[in-house]
C-alpha cells in the first residue's frame, strides 16, 4: 500500500510502501532522527491519534508540539498524568485546572488541610514514575448514557451537567492506571510521550509546566506573572458574580432566558473598569497611554471607550496608531523566508515617532504622518496638531509596551494598559478553553465580515500570527501598569452562530479542515444565543460581529 508521508512542518512529501493495519506510531518507530516527539498524525487532512491503524493509501503528516493541535494533546495528556498522579498521592480529591500561567497551566487541588511543597514534590515523583514505567492511556467511546451514568458514580457531576445541557452523543474516556477520566480531544498513546514537565507550588494552587512550542524538549525558564494571576482571580470573581463558572452554568442561563442579564452585567463590567482605568491615568497625569495586546483583543474599541472615560474626566485625548510610523516600504524588515516583516519593531520609524511624541508633550505643533499602504509610504500635511497642556495622547499598537518604542520618552509620562480576552470559562473543572482558541474565533468572524477573508485563510494565517506574538507582544506584558481583560463570559454562544457555517464551510480536500474540526468539535459544547440585538452598539464583542459604532 503506497502513502504518501510528510516526517515535518518543513519536509517535502514522499511516497513510500505501508503493510496494511500498521499504526502511525510504529511508522513513527521508523524514523530516528525526528527533532521532536510525534505527538499525533494528519491523515489526509484530518488529525489522527497515533494508535489510527491505516488501512487504505493515504497522505500522512506526523505533528510535534510545533502544531497547535499536538500542543494540545500533549497538555491533555499531561493533565491526565497529573490527575492520576495526585489520586495516588493524595486520594480522591477535588482538582481544578484552571488557565494558562508562567508558560503552564494553573490547577488548585482542594485538599482538607494546606497543600505542601512536599505533597507537590511528592505527586511530581509519582508522574515521573508513570513515564518511567511508560504506562498506557487506554480509550473508550461512550454513548451519552451510559457516560451519564460514569461520571456521576464517579462524582463529576459537573462534566454529567454539562453533557446533559450539550448536543455530544459521543464521548471519549481515558484512563491510565485504573484512573479513568473524560476529555474533549485527543491524547497520546502512553505516558513516555509527556516526558517533559515541571510543578510547582504557586500561591494558592500548582503550576503544571511544559515546554513552549517555539522549543519543544525544553522547560521555559520561570518568571512569574503576576499582575496576570490577579487578572484571571478577578474574573472568576465577574462570573461568580453572574453565577456561572463552567460551560453547563452558560447553557442553562441561554435555556431561561436569563442570559440577557448575562449580556447586560458582562457589559458593566467592562464599563466600570474601564472608568477606573481612566480615573487612574488622570489620577497620576499621565500624558503618553500605551495600549498593546495580541491579535482580536479588542484594542480599537477599548481605546475609543477610554477616550470618552478620560473625556468624562474632563480630558480630551489625542487617538493615535502606532501603524503610521511604517518605515518605508523599501525599508521593512524581513523574515527568515524573506518575506517583509511587518510585525518586527524596526518595521517601525522609531526615531520619528519618539520625536514627534515629545513635540506634542512640549506643546509643538507637529506634522502626524498617515501611512499609505497602497503605495507604501508616509503622507504629510494631512494631520497637522498640537497636544494642549496635560492632554493625554493615546497610542494604540502592538509594541506599545516593548520600551524600544518609546525608549526616547520619559518613563514618568507613561502608562501602560495590557488587552487581552482571558477566559476563565472552562468547560469543566479539568477541560480548559484555550484563550488563543477564542481570539481565533473572534479574528474569524472578523475577517470574514469585514475584510473579505475566508475561515481557511484565517487558519493558514493563525501560527504565523502566534509566533508574532510570541516574539513581539507577550514577553512585554510585565511591563503593564494595568490589565484590561476583554473577554465576555457569553461571547462564545454567540460566536457560534457566525463561526459555525465558516468552520463547516472547509471541506476535507483542505489543509485547514483538520483544525477545522477540532473548532467544531470545541464549539459543541456550547449552546447558541440565537438573539444579540440586546449586546449594545460599543461592545468589544461588536468589533468582530459587527453593529460597532467604533470600527
């Protein structure tokens, strides 16, 4: 049987001859000199765990943890590993693993007295011993009823709820040990695979730690974000407030009805901080505010609401983007596959811009360029302006908080606001909804019903937009003086009904359709909210479905 097989992201793909009913994994066993672990396979654009028999001619691509999917495998799995872990060393105890943290994931294990350093030493012994004796993870698919009756012997009424409030028929369980749990994707064959792993004992719960993608057989070096713990602890504290902390407390409330209420208090919220984050600024007079945060963070609408907050303080802000201060075209940077760079900071004027913004605080008039994209180069004499004393100028891009740009101003003239939608939704207390998942699905709607993109060319673009991200944004979010966290508990049972049509839209031909359905199956678990004329005209969330009054 000839396939035609792709080792890497950046091989070219060759055909070779397969015995019938071989699995991926002893394909795998064939090729010594991967640089990374196969973690999972694309088997004619679909993913594939490695225990998939292939019985027919096929195109195969093994994955690493370089592949978000595999990513994610490889935390599932490793989230199971650590549930076994702390079962034998601890007992049948209440463990919740909560959202991503210092390069990890952030878990609180409720044990009857104070979790020790020990208890954590103890239960990252027990996880290495499973890797050591490589013990298998066994899968079982589970009709909804029988499921039903599993998790509740099992006390997980929790996942029991939220199955019944679904539309999943289907549901996978895995188990290691005698340890069986449920998770809503993939895993790998056996513990060997999540060799790569560190705990640590962290305030009040555990930091599950793994290597990052852009180095996938290394643990990152720790630094400790905690202006990002307390931004995650306020907003379980938000959705206290609504009364839903899980996917099933989000489904009952669209079922009464009472998630107008939803939508309304979310909306407050949003509202309050954002006053308290300009009472701030003109409390302390600062003149240069910086606003940055990943891709579908919401940044353009953030900034216009802050600008009326700082107008109701009696401030009348200056609204700049730093995407004016394009060097020329002939002059952008370029990647390793010297395509232009545009994301880079030196694709940026940073003399020009870092000497226009201390005119404007001096109170000279300057000449602001606007960048012409189509002919790739500044345009003059179009905004001509003067800042008035103690008027402060909002600048809004995504190197706002690298000190690089505005390494020529005064540090006490600054202030730095960090945008990102940070979940802390999840769907039960051990299956998280990755932050990235929801930003890509708020870009997706976006992109399609304003700039002419379709669901594949989002997808295509995703990792590349990451990896900028990953070099440009995240490492500068400690320098934040406030985090403004734009996510709504609600926006994805509305994302649904725009996202859903794209995603199914990509047919099985396309490299994009094996994300594609990991999104489909991700959204299932949500019900729809079939009604958003209630979400108001300046809503964040308006910036990707559109009705904004902003974009």
């Amino acid at each position: 049987m000839i396939i035609q097989l792709k080792t890497g992201p950046r091989e070219l793909p060759f055909e070779r001859i397969v015995e019938k009913g071989t699995t991926i994994e002893q394909l795998i066993s064939e090729y010594q000199d991967l640089p990374y672990t196969v973690l999972a396979a694309k088997v004619d654009n679909k993913i594939s765990e490695l225990t998939k028999r292939i019985e027919n001619s096929c195109c195969i691509e093994f994955l690493d943890m370089r592949n978000q999917a595999a990513n994610l495998i490889y935390q599932r799995s490793l989230s199971l590993l650590y549930l076994k872990a702390i079962q034998d060393v601890l007992g049948k105890v209440p463990v919740e693993i909560d959202n991503s943290l210092n390069k990890g994931l952030y878990t609180e294990i409720k044990t009857p007295r104070p979790l020790t350093i020990k208890d954590v030493n103890a239960i990252e012994q027990k996880m290495q011993q499973l890797v050591k004796d490589d013990a298998p993870f066994v899968k079982e698919i589970m009709m909804r009823e029988d499921a039903m009756k599993v998790l509740l012997e099992a006390g997980h009424n929790e996942k029991a709820r939220m199955l019944q409030r679904s539309d999943v028929d289907l549901l996978p369980f895995y188990s290691i040990g005698g340890f069986r749990n449920f998770f809503y994707g993939q895993m790998v064959p056996s513990a060997r695979y999540v060799s790569h792993f560190e705990l640590r004992k962290y305030r009040r719960g555990v930091l599950l730690r793994f290597p990052h993608p852009s180095d996938p057989g290394r643990i990152p070096e720790f630094e400790d974000e905690i202006l990002l713990y307390k931004v995650f602890g306020e907003t379980k504290k938000w959705d206290r407030l609504m009364g839903i902390a899980y996917v099933g407390d989000l489904n009952e409330k669209i079922d009464s009805g009472e998630y107008k209420e939803i939508i309304q208090i979310s909306e407050a919220l949003h509202e309050k901080k954002i006053a308290q984050i300009a009472d701030l600024i003109t409390k302390q007079n600062k003149r240069i505010v910086l606003i940055s945060g990943p891709s579908s963070s919401g940044k353009t609408t953030f900034a216009r609401r802050l600008s009326i907050q700082l107008r109701v303080n009696g401030k009348a802000p200056l609204y700049l983007g730093t995407d004016d201060y394009f060097v020329e075209r002939t002059q952008t940077p370029h990647d390793e596959h010297g395509e232009p760079n545009f994301e880079d900071i030196t694709a940026l004027d940073l003399d020009l811009f870092n000497r226009d913004m201390n005119s404007l605080l001096l109170g000279n008039e300057v000449d602001i360029p606007t960048f012409d994209f189509l002919h790739g180069t500044k345009v003059y004499g179009k905004r001509i302006t003067r800042a008035k004393k103690g008027q402060p100028i909002i600048i809004e891009g995504i190197h706002g908080l690298n000190k690089q740009l505005t390494d020529g101003i005064p540090d006490e003239e600054k202030f730095k606001i960090y945008i990102s939608p940070l979940t802390s939704l999840n769907i039960d207390e051990h299956n998280r909804i990755p932050t990235t998942d929801a930003r890509m699905l708020r870009r997706m709607v976006r992109d399609y019903q304003f700039r002419g993109h379709s669901a594949q060319n989002t997808i295509n673009a995703w990792p590349k937009v990451r990896k900028g991200e990953d070099k440009n944004i995240f490492p500068f979010n400690g320098e934040a003086d406030v985090f403004f966290n734009s996510v709504h508990v609600y926006e994805l049972a509305v994302l649904k009904k725009y996202a859903e049509p794209l995603l199914k839209s990509i047919t099985r031909e396309e490299p994009e359709y094996s994300e594609a359905v990991r999104m489909l199956k991700f959204l299932q678990f949500f019900k729809t909210i079939e009604e958003d004329s209630i979400i108001v005209n300046n809503s964040i969330i308006r910036e990707f479905i559109g009705g904004s009054i902003f974009v």
